[in-house]
C-alpha cells in the first residue's frame, strides 16, 4: 500500500535578469524561476515524482507555499488509487470547497494544482516507462475522457465530441508515433527576440536561428512602435523573406491602440501578433483579430483555464491557441484544451519561453499530433535556449525540430546540484551574485 511519504518543495530562482533573458516590453527584467515539487513514495522501488511551475521571479515564494497547500488536499488513498483515478484527484484539487476561494481555478491556487497533478503524472509515466506524450497515447479515449473535467465548457465540447475525436485519432496512430519518433515536430525560437538585446546581437542570433533550421522567429515589440519598425526591418534583412517573424506584444496594448500600432507593421509580413491585450479580454482579442487582417493573432500562455480558452474560440478571437505547460491544472486541462482546439479548428502552438517549459510542453504537441488533431500543418513549439542544462533530461532539437522525449516522466527532473546552488536566497549562486554587488 505505496504512500506519498515526503514532499519537498524549493524555490528555485536563475540570474536571468543580468543578461535580460527572457525581456520583453512588459517583463523588463525577468529572472526565470520554479516552485520545484518533489513528491516521493514510501516504497524505495517507486520513483520520485518531480513537477513545477515558472514564475519571473519574485513571488516564486507564494507558488511555492501554495504548492504547499495543495498537497495537503490530495486524499488519502494508496498511490496506486490516486494514479488510477486521476480525473477525481484533479476534481478534489481544483474544486476544493475552501480553497477555490482564492481561484476559482485560476491564478496561483490553479497553477499550484497543476504542479501537483504533474507530478503525479510524472510518476504514473515513470511506472510506465513512457515519456508522458507516449503515456497519453496509449490510453483508451475512454480512460483520457475520465481524466478530463468537462465542467463548465460542455456547451462547446461534450464528453460525447471528445470520443469521436479521440476515436478518430486511433486511425493510424501507430503510423504517427513511428513519424514522430524519427522526424521530431517542428520548433520556432524567440531566442533572437528578447527586447533587452542589442541590434547586433538580434540579427546574430537571428542568422544562427536560420542557420539551425528554424523556419520561424520570434521577435518581442510593443515599446516603442519605430523601434519595432527598426529592429522588424533588420530582422528581415538577416534572415531574408521565405523565413516567418512572428511577433509578441506581451499584453502591452490597449484595445484601442492595438490594431492602428500592428498594421505599422504589415509591411514585413508578420506571421501572428502575440497577446496584444490583456489574455482575459476576450470581446478584444476578437476586435483586435479583426482590425489587422490578414496579420493572425495567437494568445494562451497567460490563459488560466479550459473556460477561457473555450471563449476565445467560440469568439473567433484566435488562430493560434498557444497552451502553457504550468499555467493550468496539470495535464488533465491541458488534454480539454487540445480536444477543444481539435473541435474548433484552431492550431495549436504552445508556448516554452521560460525555465523547463519546453521539456514540459514538447509533450502535448507530440500527443496532439498522434491522437487529436492528426496533423502538424501550421502547428510549432517554441523554443528558448537558455537553462536547459539544469535538466537531467533536457529537449534535444535537429534542424530546427524537436526530437522526440523518450525518457520516462514529463521532463521536469532538475539536477540536485544546479537546484542546491539556485535555491533562493540561500543557495552558493546567489550568496555569490549578492558578494558581487550584482544582485541585492
């Protein structure tokens, strides 16, 4: 009768800001961060399950509590039962009558689900043997819809229309995963994009991008509009036209100005406008979506739940639905969120530009691909180069695509040693930073 005996739960937080990582014209000044969850059995035969969530930095330490409180809500069952019976953890988690308060699925409490309800993934995937996309694929459709909380979204997706779905994703499923297991599924990076970067510095990165076989770049914009009309013309110049620029506003801009400030840009043949307003506005994004025609708006990595995603699509408010590994509750919510994708339409084109998301989330496009949607057409996951070394089982790209992840869990494994030094505040690399006069 196999436990969950001990939890750790660590802060972990990387100097990201110091070289501005991850800038843009809202996140100034990120540095990348997990609330780092480690759930371990009383049966040494069993492994440890390991989760997070990304944060920027300050306030990693309320994920973390929250994270806490969390785990004090799973039941009292055997583990066995809980890995069984996900789909009523996760309804016992996200529906706590007490501590819905400080959600209702959304928010810190949501993402602190999620980290918990991963990790018990992570450790049903590692029982397997699979990586988590594999674990997902070998599932019935009727054992992935007893997983999925419908609540709330039905009038646009019933458990009915997700088994055909998923029914029809059994049809040469075997084919896709051979597909996937040799060719990967292709990448896009932001990596020449941050907004802290010199012009130099951009069109370098740039030209490497293309050089390693990316198709598509993205470029963050939105602090000033003849900057970005400066830094979009050099882009172009260093990767020439047949390559995709995507761009990323990061909720800068209010409905009004969004749409006369992106079509300044229409001349350099924008791929998609990411989140120009504010994730929660849906009635905007439709507006927005509109107002800039034929330029695609792509929105998700701030979306807090099922419900709102299942607004955005019943607006015709996007065209790219960009899911995020740990900003809902687990993998659970992010298979609705695919289904309801695959019902509307829409491509999926998840977002990975922070610490460990892309080992997370390559996992929902290669499931989405061998079981939901069926195709890879207009669909990429994004790609940051920085940090994966902190990970035992980093993402591996060739020629600008994902190779497939064939270690057993869903990637979130730290080493212990890069978590000791980057513990906040204590760990060696920040006591270090602090003796510099680098950090406070």
């Amino acid at each position: 009768m196999p436990k969950i005996s001990h939890v750790e739960i660590i802060d972990v937080r990387y100097p990201t800001s110091l070289e501005l990582d991850g800038s843009d014209a809202v996140n100034v000044d990120p540095d990348h961060s997990a609330a780092y969850l480690q759930l371990t059995v009383d049966d040494p035969s069993w492994p440890v399950g390991h989760a997070f969530t990304f944060t920027g930095g300050r306030g990693n330490e309320v994920m973390c509590a929250a994270i806490g409180s969390v785990v004090a809500l799973l039941p009292d069952w055997d583990v066995d039962d809980m890995l069984a019976r996900l789909g009523e953890v996760s309804r016992l988690l996200v529906h706590d009558s007490q501590f819905r308060w400080i959600g209702p699925e959304k928010g810190v409490s949501h993402m602190a689900a999620g980290a918990v309800l991963s990790a018990l993934w992570d450790i049903k995937a590692r029982r397997a043997g699979l990586p988590l996309w594999k674990l997902l694929a070998s599932m019935s459709p009727e054992e992935l819809v007893a997983v999925v909380d419908f609540s709330h979204i039905r009038d646009a997706l019933t458990e009915a229309d997700a088994l055909e779905i998923l029914r029809a994703g059994q049809h040469g499923k075997a084919e896709r995963i051979a597909e996937l297991e040799a060719h990967g599924f292709p990448g896009y990076t932001t990596a020449p994009g941050w907004l802290g970067y010199s012009d130099e510095k951009m069109q370098r990165l740039a030209r490497e991008a293309v050089a390693s076989g990316f198709t598509l770049i993205k470029m963050k914009v939105a602090g000033n509009v003849e900057d970005d009309k400066r830094r979009l013309r050099l882009a172009r110049e260093a990767v020439g036209p047949d390559i995709r620029i995507a761009v990323d506003a990061n909720q800068r801009w209010e409905v009004d100005e969004a749409g006369p400030w992106i079509n300044q840009l229409q001349d350099f043949n924008i791929w998609w406008v990411e989140e120009p307003t504010s994730p929660d506005d849906i009635l905007g994004h439709a507006r927005i979506r509109r107002e800039i025609a034929p330029i695609r708006v792509a929105t998700g990595e701030a979306v807090q739940n099922r419900i709102m995603f299942k607004q955005l699509l019943q607006a015709g408010a996007i065209d790219f639905m960009q899911i995020d590994s740990t900003r809902v509750a687990g993998p659970q919510e992010n298979i609705a969120n695919l289904l309801l994708a695959a019902k509307f339409g829409v491509p999926v084109c998840p977002h990975a530009g922070g610490v460990g998301l892309c080992e997370l989330v390559q996992h929902y496009s290669f499931f989405d691909y061998a079981v939901v949607a069926c195709t890879q057409e207009n669909r990429v996951i994004e790609y940051v180069d920085h940090l994966h070394e902190h990970f035992v089982t980093p993402v591996k790209l060739t020629a600008g695509r994902y190779e497939a992840p064939l270690a057993p869990g869903i990637g979130a494994e730290m080493f212990p040693a890069s978590v000791t030094r980057w513990t906040y505040p204590d760990g060696e690399g920040w006591v270090g930073l602090r003796a510099e006069g680098r950090v406070k």
